[in-house]
C-alpha cells in the first residue's frame, strides 16, 4: 500500500503503480473538508482575483500532464472535463504567470 499512496500523491512513479495522480480542485476540497470556510477565493471560479487557486492550479495541472494521462482509463472523465472549459487558456496563461504551472 505504502508505494501506491507515496504513488500516487506524487505521481513519483510515471504512473506505473497508481493509475491517476491525487490531485483535486478547489469543490473537491471545500465537498470534503472544511478548509475553505473563511477563505476569499470561490472554488467556482478559475480566473481572476476571485479565483480558487486549487481550481485554476487543478485544470492547469491536467493540462500540462494531459497526454501522458490520455491512455488511462480513470483519468478519461476528468481530461474530457478540458474540452468544456471555454476560458482553459485564460486559466493555463494565469496559472503560468502565477509559477503554479511549467511552461
């Protein structure tokens, strides 16, 4: 169990032993926690001041890696959630300007 969490929280292994990497957005963290009482961000949005930084950093974050996932059958959901996203460059252009994202 040990490599498959470590796995999978980094994502260290390429894939290889977790079939997706942990990683969530900001409704997926204020659903399961109760983190984001006080905060001033809205997990609803992805770009501009208002914006979630586990939102915007979660869709950057899928599509940077979004090829080397495309084969996996648990992350199909997940990349087709991409395709709907009107406003993805704003939020790819943002997360990079933040460092959050590799170019």
């Amino acid at each position: 169990m040990l490599p498959n969490v470590v796995g999978m929280s980094q994502h260290a292994d390429g894939g290889f032993m977790a079939t997706k990497p942990y990683a969530g957005g900001g409704a997926y963290i204020k659903r399961m926690s109760d983190y984001c009482g006080g905060c001033v961000y809205d997990p609803k949005v992805r770009v501009g001041e208002r914006a979630c930084p586990f939102t915007a950093g979660y869709w950057a974050f899928l599509q940077r890696v979004r090829p080397r996932l495309e084969d996996s059958p648990r992350m199909s959901r997940a990349l087709r959630g991409l395709d709907r996203i009107a406003d993805l460059d704003a939020v790819v252009d943002q997360e990079r300007s933040r460092g959050a994202a590799a170019p």
